[in-house]
C-alpha cells in the first residue's frame, strides 16, 4: 500500500497567501472553484515540474493529468522549446520593434492550421475570443452571437453569465444560448433572429465542467456550418482546450468542417505565455479596423517558443501519439474499475478525457475516488477534464492505473 | 553629420508580414497607428536589444525611449532579473498548482505599494482595468463608471469608444466621459447620477497621445478622493503606464491621495509578462466573489522576474533616478531647440516626458523633427509619451541632445 500524501507545507503556505491575495488561489487552481474537491486531498503549490510530473512544496511527486490545466502538451521544461526560447531570450522578448520571429511563427501557423490565412497573437484566450466576437461585429454590423450552454470562453463580461459578480444586463444582453448537438433549435434560432446573428461561438465538442463530455452528433457541424454560411453569419472555434491535442491542423479540421475564426493558447508554445485568433482571409481587413493590442503581445521569447513547439509536435504526429496515451490509459482504467464494481465513465476525446464515477447520482463517490487518487500522486480532478502530455510514459500509466485500483478499493464499502 | 539610417530588410519582411498578419505590425508598434508618423523614418523589425539600446534587422542601433511602450525600466536584459528569472524556469514556470512565488510577489507588493492590502495577478494591463470595474460593479450594485477624455485603459470593449469597430452601444452605454482637472463638472455629473456611480476610472495625470501631457491641478486628487468616498463610489487608478516611474509605492501617493484599486503592468517585471490588481482590504471578498483567471496567470517565471525588478527598484530608489536623467534630458532638449529658434514644449513627468514643436499649428514640422531624430538613431514617436530606463547613460542623453540639434539644423528652413 502506498503511503498517502500530506500536505501541511501547502496548508501554512495557503494560510500565508489567503493574507495577501483574495481567496489565496485564485481560478480553477485555487480550492475555492469546485474542482479541487474534496479540499484536504488535494496539493495547493508547487515547488517544481519536469516531463509528466510535478512536486509540490511537501515533497509529494505528482503523475500530472492536468498539465497547467492545458499548456504543458509536449512535457513540463522540454528541452527543445527551452533551447529556443532561452536563445530568444539572449537577443531579447518586449522590444519597442517587434521580433521578426512574430512574421515566422505567423507563417508557420498559416501552413499548419487549415483555415488559417492569417494569425494574430496576445496573451490570454480570452483576448482572443474576446476579439473574435469584435471582428464578427465589425465585418457583420449585427450584435446577436450564439452561445452552447456547458461552454467556457474565458472571463470578459460578455461571456459570463448574468447571475455572476460584477456582470450587468448590458454584457450579456446579446447572448443567445442554445442547446449542444440540437440542430433544430438552432435553425429556429436564426429565423427568430433573421439578419441579426453576428456569430456562433462554440468549443470543437462540449467539454464543459461538471458533466459527460459530448462529441459533436453525426452531421452537427457540417449543418452548423452550412447554416451560418447561408446566414452570413462568422462561425469561431475556440481551440483554447482542445487545440492541437485533436488534430494540429485545428479541431474544426479533426470534426471535417472549417471554422471563419479559430482560437488558441494553452499548448500553443508548451506554456509560454501567447494565445493566437487565426481565421479566413475575408475576416482579414476587419481584424485590421480594431483597435486592440496589449503590453506584451509582441514579446519575442513566446514567439521562438511558439514555433519550437509547432515544429516539434508537427514532426512528432503528436495528436495520435496523445490520443494513443488516452486510450491506452482510458482501458486501463475501466479494467481496474470493473475489476473493483464501479461503473466508471470515461468521455471527451482520449487526450482529454473526462472522469465521472456513475454509481450513484451524488458526486460523493466520484470525489472520493479522485481524492484517494490524488492522495496516492496521481493528480486528477473530480469535475474537469483532463490532459494528455507527450512525456507521459507508459511506466506513468502503469502505476496510474495501479493507484486507480488502490483508491477503488479505499472507496469500496465507504 | 551622422549618416542616416536605411531600413530596406525592415521593409521587405513587413511586406512578408502583411502577408499572414493582419496590419502586418499591430498596435502602436505597427505603422498604422498614427504614432510612427512620418512612417518611412522608422524601423519596423528588431533583431535585439541591450541596456538603453535596440538594433533594428538593418542593423541600426537606436538608443532607446519607447522602452518597449514601458516595459523595460531597468534596461533591456538585466542581468538581476533575468537571472532570478533563469532559476525560475528551470524549476517550471506554469504549473498545475502554482508556485509559492506568487505569494512572495503578493507579499512584496503589499509592503511596497501604499494602498495595497491584497495583489492579484494577471497578464495584461487589460486584464487588470477591466477586473476593476467588475470588482467595483460587484461592491457597488451601480453600473456607471466615469472616464476621463484622452484616457486609455486597454481595449476591451467597455472601455473603447462607439464608433470603433466591433463595439456596440450596450459596451459603453454605462460609461460618462467628463474633462481632466474639471472638478466642479465631475461634481455635477456626481449630482446628476446620485447612488449610481460604481466608480471612476483614471491615469494618475493625463498623458494621452496627440496632446500634451497634463498633471493633475492643485487639490484636483484630494478633491476626487473626497467625492468618491463621500459617494461610495469606488476610485481606480490605472498606473499601468506611469507605474514605479513616479512613485514606487503607487502614483496615486506620489500624488498624495490613496486609490482604492490600482492598476499594474508593463514596468511590474522589467518585460516579463505579468500585471497586477492591487486594492484596499474592503474590496478584497468582492474580489473573490468574482469569475476572473487566465491560463497563464499562475506562470511562475514572471512572479520571479517581479520580485528581482521591485527589489531592485527600491534598493536604487528608481523613481528619483529616472526623473532625474529625464530632467536632464529635457534641459538639453530645450536648450537645442532654443539655440536652433524652435519652441519645444515637454510636457507630463521627466521620466515619462511628452514632446511636441509649438512653433506651427500643424503637426508637420514636429514630425518632421522626430522623423530626422529617428533616422540618426534616437528612438522618439510623434505623438506618444516617451520612457526613461535606468541603463539611459549621461553619454546617450548627451549624444541625444547631439542628434536633436543636428535634426533641428535639418529642418531648418525647410
């Protein structure tokens, strides 16, 4: 039997933080989310990373299936992208002139993304859903965009919900929210709203929190797309989750349509700091009328990190290679569930897999599964999706599926 | 006379940008934007940088006052924050849990920012300004927020104006516009709006583009402070520009008032990407109660980059040191312009000046001087205020005021 983490480093730390910063950690990487539960089983800072892993301040080794919640795809400190942004570094990152290294990394994403005729870069995912609901604005001159219920687009107030603090009626006033996978109810949204649809926004698949995840249904894109072409209406991907670990071309090209705007950040540059908008060359003047930029958006080190990673995952084939680990690991832990009485879920694609315990309707049992787990350092979480990196090993896999079998049977006649 | 610079590679890979980049360059560092102006007389592309200096792709070196628009205040590559940042990254930088260098960072910030009870952290000065007007939406229950003409605080949409693409009225629709340093307007527009008011946002002196820069009038700050206290409306200043070049514990006490949330980016880390929220403790659960984080604002590189520039900051006692080399510049400046019959006027603070060339009611023959500045390797813009950092030596601000004289004979009689 293993022996089970313990935290008491992180616990005096979280003290100290609550102090000085509000709620101590803030986001889905605090203990205030709903993610982390239950609370006690859970790490709240590091102390380092490297490939698959990550210690905490206690000591503790994590198997890390959330990856900086996405950005770690090719393995925490790669030695390749390091080496290009530690040589970047050498030369410079936030000058007044831009780096040429901005025109070879919007190159290299114009000849890797399918819909890409153009890329533009800044800091978060949310500055660039945030824009690409500007630039539909700008080229449509309509108001109205469509939202999947379950999604996430990051944090502006546009994309809230009404009922969040500090949101007023005139942020979401313009939203229209329907339902994943249901083409009817979108087609009668477009007649009740003749003319007025700016744009639909929507993940490449609904892998939203505190639920199944759900692949699109047979037809469901190639319908959605169809119809906002006959409505002149832009049709945005966000790629920020999902991109690159469904296919490097974007994940409009793994479901077989082409979105007008696509989203990235998170794997973009193996944590670096840059997002990118990509999108169709009509859409490309309208980019040019906004007036958006940030401090930081032309620093140069992301960019040289960005390419590095690009070229690597492009010669690796990475997509497969993540979704292979997925599945590898997705049977294995159904076996140890099966083996245990537990009806266990696994949805979403392979390299994204979402968790879900079925065997009762509480979320009690799910969560103390997880936290059996994350005890024995393997660091899932009880209501988001997961992430697949390149340097997850099959030995990681091995043991991870031995503390999965370990934590069913700590659960077992709880 | 010193010969003039070409830019001939700078404007073939523009051409190669404009290609995949919408604009080819965006922002204030892209030609379009109206502060490069006369165009031809600036370097698009940068190869690297190094103390006050950059080198452009033609290999033309500039000494330096945009300072990247603010972000490099020690000198570009300084070696005590890239070496703090060095060690950071080879223990990870953006992790499932964070680092407890955030809270290092949150803890420095607290003892050195006057009116910081709390920091949040984030990547962009947008980010910041933006949650600020949330946090106060969600203490005051009120939606309006007052602005001052000629501000800029980022490029979300609510703080954009109606009539440029992609923002709808509803974005604004909540936003009242009055006049720097007019308090009895800001007093009636008080009156007319009386318990609606959720805030007002400001820079702690005016120093927007295409005007000359204007500090607060006497008893302007204490007078607004009283406003906004007597009104529960909550006071922002947006220190994302002018920060740690006043005032290292905040702009908002080198002008002898407290804020009650102030904004930081750009200088925060000498470069490195990160911005910060810091407020008074009566706003701090509002704070929490907020939807508000970002893939990367976890990233540990920066924290680490943070604290090396504020340590560093305070042991020199920068903000003297910075106003006095602008200090000095200014006078030589001056004394160029009138040698030369030109009425120079350098408006805003020293380490932050603002120029302009009175002597015609167009802006031509300013621009033209900047243009002839440029083109001899003194990086000025037309119409943006400028940026003094510590690697500035007396030997740059000589051979700048050289160069300055040199480009006022140019233009004489032109």
């Amino acid at each position: 039997m293993r022996k089970l983490n313990e935290y008491n480093k992180s616990r005096e730390l979280f003290a100290r933080a609550s102090k000085v910063i509000p709620s101590g950690i803030y986001g889905h990487q605090g203990p205030a989310e709903g993610c982390y539960v239950p609370v006690e089983a859970f790490p709240l800072f590091s102390e380092r990373a490297e490939g698959s892993y990550f210690w905490d301040v206690d000591g503790n080794r994590f198997i890390d299936y959330m990856c900086a919640y996405g950005p770690n795809i090719l393995g925490y400190n790669d030695p390749d992208v390091d080496r290009a942004a530690a040589e970047q570094r050498k030369k410079g990152d936030c000058i007044t002139s831009p780096s040429y290294k901005m025109i070879e990394f919007a190159e290299l994403l114009v000849d890797t993304v399918a819909t890409a005729d153009w890329a533009f870069f800044a800091k978060n995912g949310n500055d660039v859903t945030t824009m690409a609901v500007m630039v539909s604005r700008a080229y449509t001159h309509r108001k109205k965009v469509v939202f999947f219920k379950g999604y996430y687009h990051g944090i502006s107030p546009w994309t809230q919900k009404i009922d969040y603090a500090g949101v007023i009626e005139e942020d979401v006033c313009n939203n229209i929210y329907t339902e994943w996978n249901d083409f009817e109810k979108l087609e009668q949204i477009f007649a009740d709203n003749k003319g007025q649809i700016a744009a639909v926004i929507a993940q490449p698949y609904m892998h939203g929190n505190f639920k199944d995840n759900e692949l699109p249904a047979k037809d469901f894109w190639a319908k959605v797309r169809k119809l906002c072409t006959d409505n002149d209406t832009v049709l945005i991907v966000d790629d920020v989750r999902a991109g690159f670990r469904l296919d490097l071309k974007g994940s409009d090209h793994y479901f077989g349509f082409e979105a007008d705007l696509i989203c990235f950040c998170k794997a973009l540059a193996n944590g670096y700091n840059v997002s990118a908008l990509c999108g169709k060359q009509f859409l490309k003047n309208s980019v040019s009328d906004l007036s958006y930029t940030g401090s930081y958006w032309l620093s140069a080190v992301p960019f040289a990190a960005g390419i590095a990673c690009i070229t690597k995952m492009r010669e690796l084939d990475l997509p497969k290679i993540l979704n292979e680990k997925g599945e590898k690991l997705k049977n294995g832990l159904l076996d140890a569930a099966k083996k245990n009485g537990f009806d266990l879920r696994i949805t979403g694609a392979p390299s994204l897999f979402y968790l879900r315990l079925a065997d009762d309707n509480s979320l009690i049992t799910h969560q103390r599964w997880i936290a059996e787990c994350v005890k024995r350092g393997v660091f899932f979480t009880s209501h988001h999706n997961h992430f697949i990196n390149y340097a997850l090993s099959d030995g990681d896999i091995a043991e991870t599926v031995a503390v999965a079998d370990e934590a069913f049977k700590a659960i077992k006649g709880l």
